[in-house]
C-alpha cells in the first residue's frame, strides 16, 4: 500500500498538473457517483492527507481518494497518452484539463463530498507526518494510548497518519525496538524517538522517487528490513524474517531482524524462511499477505 511520503508525491503533480485549471472532461467511474459531471469547474487544489488524496474543485466539492494496495493516480498529457487508457477496466476517474490529464486507476476508495464536510472521510486520522498538523507530542500520546504492540500502534492511522507496513518496519529496525512490544511499555521517550524517526524517513521519502532507509536509492540496497525476509541482516548478519501483527482479520505484515530485534515476533512460528522471489519464498507471501 502507497506511503504517506508517496501520496504526498501523488496529490502535488496533481496539483502541478490541475490547479487553477479548467475541468474540460470528467469520468467518474464509482457507483455512488457515476452520474457527476465536474466539467467546468476549476481546480482549486489537490493535497493529501495521510494516505488519502482531496482534490478540491470550484463549488465547494472535494473528489477524495483513497490507493489501498494497488491504486494509482497517473498523470498524462490531453490527449496524448490519456486516450489509451479510456477503455481500461482499470479506470476508475478521469479528471482533464486542457493541457493535462488525471487517471485514477484501480483506486481503493472514490467520492465525492462537500470540501466542508472533509471531515466525513478524514476527520478520524491522527495528525499527519507530512501535514502542517504534524504534532509529534500528540503523535505520541496516541501511540501509547493502548495496551498495543507498537508495531500495530504505528500502523493505525488514527494514531498518526501516513505510516505504513515499510517505514513501519524500517523505523523499528533502526531504533532496535521489537515490533510485538506494548507500546506502554516502551517508555515515552523510547516512543517519542520512534515516532521522530518515522517523521523523518517520511519526510526524507517524499523528496525521492525511490524510498530508502539506508541511504542508497539503488532497489536492492534500499531497505534494512522490508521485503528481506529470508537474507541476511545488513547489521548483524541475523536471518531477516516476516510474521503478522496486528488484531484478527486487520492483520499486516511486519518484517523484522530477531538478531536486531529482542528475538522472534510472538506470531512467528520459526520455520525457515526462503527469501522473496524464490519459489518457496512467493508462495510463502501468497499465503502471508
């Protein structure tokens, strides 16, 4: 699932591409909202919030988007390569200007709410990593809130928003903190230098296409941690493995090093982990994620 670091990437070329721009063609494909026409309106912006995408149009509207796993806002120019894309099941909105043109493709969530009433779809997040609400005390006052393994209490978006499974992972890793422990339990300052890591590996990853934690953009040195299951720990030469957190049902994935990290995750079952891409190692990640 796209990170807050690529949202925010995702809603400012929207932004470069849309604002101030008239809506000469809109195509909402999402049941609830199939029928809408945003032609002729304006663009007043597109910003983001957490994970999530507020594009806001002249008339007091707010087309809001959510990726989930495998959604996309491409922008392309009008017509050019935009046309190619009408006839794809994967198109979910279409928003064009004269110049540019904004495909959302296999979006997660999709409607459209009074810009008043923004609240509706965001209001539940904590404050957001890339926001002007960042407050890293609050941040960390939600964290430790409830009796919850800090690795789940990282991913809950009403906590702080933006956070997902890598640089969930990636912060943990580098402040040598076990995913499973109870937040509570860790101690405010160990959480408050948690949550100050996150914010900036975050703020860090929105400058750059390729995200990294370890200071190399090239994909295979990218990452300490996430998506290693199986390889050796760049630290300390520990078998990196993946397990789940989380409560039933709302599972995620948490990769971690045992070496690094207090030992195996209370979810791991220790059985030998082949890393991902093997044969052994994707069906593995069929049946985990």
């Amino acid at each position: 699932m796209p990170e807050g670091d690529t949202v925010w990437r995702t809603a400012t070329r929207l932004n470069e591409a849309l604002a101030g721009r008239e809506i000469v063609e809109s195509d909402l494909r999402w049941p609830e909202i199939s029928t809408v026409d945003l032609t002729g309106r304006t663009t007043l912006e597109v910003v983001s919030r957490g994970k999530h995408v507020l594009h806001r149009v002249e008339g007091g509207l707010t087309l809001h988007s959510h990726l989930r796993m495998e959604g996309q806002w491409r922008v392309e120019a009008t017509p050019g390569l935009a046309s190619r894309w009408r006839r794809s099941p994967q198109l979910r909105a279409l928003v064009a200007a004269a110049d540019w043109t904004a495909l959302g493709l296999r979006l997660g969530m999709l409607d459209l709410v009074p810009t008043a009433r923004e609240s509706d779809v965001v209001g539940h997040l904590g404050p957001d990593v890339l926001g002007a609400d960042w407050d890293l005390a609050r941040a960390v006052d939600n964290v430790v809130a409830g009796h919850v393994p800090v690795g789940q209490a990282l991913l809950d978006q009403r906590n702080l928003a933006g956070v997902g499974t890598m640089w969930c992972a990636e912060t943990l890793f580098l402040e040598r903190v076990p995913p499973w422990t109870p937040a509570d339990e860790l101690g405010r300052d160990t959480v408050e230098r948690v949550v100050a890591r996150a914010h900036r590996l975050i703020d860090n990853g929105r400058r750059h296409a390729v995200q990294s934690s370890t200071g190399s953009y090239r994909l295979d040195e990218a990452h300490y941690v996430h998506a290693r299951s199986g390889r050796p720990c760049r630290r300390c030469g520990t078998t990196v493995r993946v397990a789940m957190i989380g409560e039933p049902t709302r599972e995620r994935t948490m990769f971690y090093c045992p070496g690094c990290q207090g030992g195996l995750g209370p979810t791991d079952d220790g059985r030998p982990q082949a890393p991902l891409g093997s044969n052994r190692g994707a069906a593995r990640s069929r049946r985990s994620y």
